[in-house]
C-alpha cells in the first residue's frame, strides 16, 4: 500500500511577520518534491497571514484547538475558528501540550474526534518520556495512547500519526532509524489488532524528534516511517532537503 509522504513543520511559539515571509520566501522559491504533503504548524494569530501569502499546495495547521464549537472557554479555539481563518489541519496531542499544559489522553482524543467531526484533519501526537523509555515502557505508553484516540475516531482517512519520543524533542538527540522504524512498526501491529487492517495499512505515520537535513534521509528509507513532524528546523533553510528526503 503507497502512503504519501507528508512532513509537517510546527513553528510553536515562534515567528513574526518578518521571519514568516522569509519562511515563505524560502519555501515557496525551492524545488519541492510534488509526491509530499506540506503542513505548516503556525501561532493562532498568524494562520490568516501564513494562508495569504502561501500557496495553496501548502497546507495549514493550528497547533491545538477545543473539543467544543464555541462558548465560554476563555483563550480557547475551536475547529470551526480555525478553518474560518484558512486552517484546514491541526496538531493535537503534542507532547508540550501534555507534559506543559497536563492534557489528558481522553481529552486529546475528544479534541482530535471534534476536529474530525468539524471537517479538520488531524496530525494526532504520541510518544514515550526518557524515564518511560529507559524502563522499557515505549510500547504500552504509546498503546495508551493510541487506544484513547481509537476510542474516540471513528474514520482514520483524515489523520496522520506522529511518534515524538519525548526524550528527543529539541535536545539533539535522535532515535536511531532502526529504534524509530522499531516502534512505528509496532503501531502498525497495534493497530491491527484494535482498529483494522486497513487503517494499519493506509494510516500515515510521521516521525519527530531533532529530524535535521543530516538525518532525514535515513530515517526516510524506513519501510513504516511516513514522513516527519519537525519543530525548530522548520523555520530554517534545511527545511527544504527534510522535505525532500524522500528524493
């Protein structure tokens, strides 16, 4: 089964409208490989902004949204705003969102079946913390994970997975190709054992944690990794080989 390849860039709490058109300069002006999907993961207040000036073949993300349309949710965002403003993705689950903020896996999966159920897709985040990793627990974390969001989602074709080993997010450090292929492949066990064949064998799975020009290829070549979800390097030139990695 051929999966596109699709690599997201989350910017978090980063960027003005100064940096954001130098993205876009950069972006827009470079040879991309036409076979990859391009989501850009933008701050709230830019997403407007980042769809005016990009093309269309781009697509963008909010970076977390409500499990609610509307109400009294002081400095929340629904799905419904995000697309109103040019947003047609959101990244749910991230792991800042669980560690910083203490969101809960039942309510990370509210949020991405709300997202699904109001017409955005959904780049939906997983992965295991150092400690959880050293105590040989990657495997049962991430089926927890991935058990609350197949109780919640009911039709997969418009979700992406990303497997963010915490322990890697931003510090350098890397799973090695064959520890990410290791457990990207076990989600597609997992998922065929709980929710179906078909979904395990068309469902996307991105990689992230410190993915760079120097490593992506690599990391690329593995039969189950399906593209990547990139923090800091997104805003930067190499940007354009990460998601050339396939070529």
């Amino acid at each position: 089964m051929s999966r596109k390849f699709c690599v997201g860039g989350n910017w978090k709490m980063n960027g003005d409208k100064k940096a954001i058109s130098e993205i876009c300069k950069n972006l827009s002006g470079a040879k991309l490989n036409e076979n990859t999907e391009v989501i850009l993961g933008c701050p709230f207040v830019y997403i407007s902004y980042v769809r005016e000036i990009f093309p269309s073949n781009f697509h963008i993300a909010g970076q977390n949204c409500y499990k609610i349309a509307k109400g009294a949710f002081t400095g929340e965002i629904s799905p419904t705003m995000l697309k109103d403003v040019g947003a047609n993705w959101v990244i749910l689950g991230h792991s800042e969102r669980r560690h910083v903020f203490n969101e809960s896996d039942e309510l990370i999966a509210e949020k991405a079946a709300h997202a699904l159920d109001e017409g955005l897709s959904v780049i939906a985040c997983i992965g295991e913390k150092l400690d959880e990793r050293e105590a040989q627990k990657t495997e049962q974390v991430v089926a927890c994970q991935m058990a609350a969001y197949a109780k919640t989602i009911k039709d997969w074709s418009k979700v992406v997975v990303a497997y963010e080993p915490v322990w890697a997010i931003g510090t350098g450090k890397t799973a090695t190709p064959d520890q990410a292929q290791d457990v990207h492949a076990f989600l597609r066990k997992w998922l065929t054992e709980n929710v179906s064949k078909e979904v395990s064998d068309t469902l996307r799975i991105q990689y992230g944690g410190s993915v760079t020009a120097a490593n992506c290829k690599e990391l690329a070549a593995k039969p189950d990794i399906d593209g990547f979800l990139v923090g800091g390097a997104s805003l930067k030139p190499e940007f354009i080989d990460i998601i050339n990695a396939k070529q």
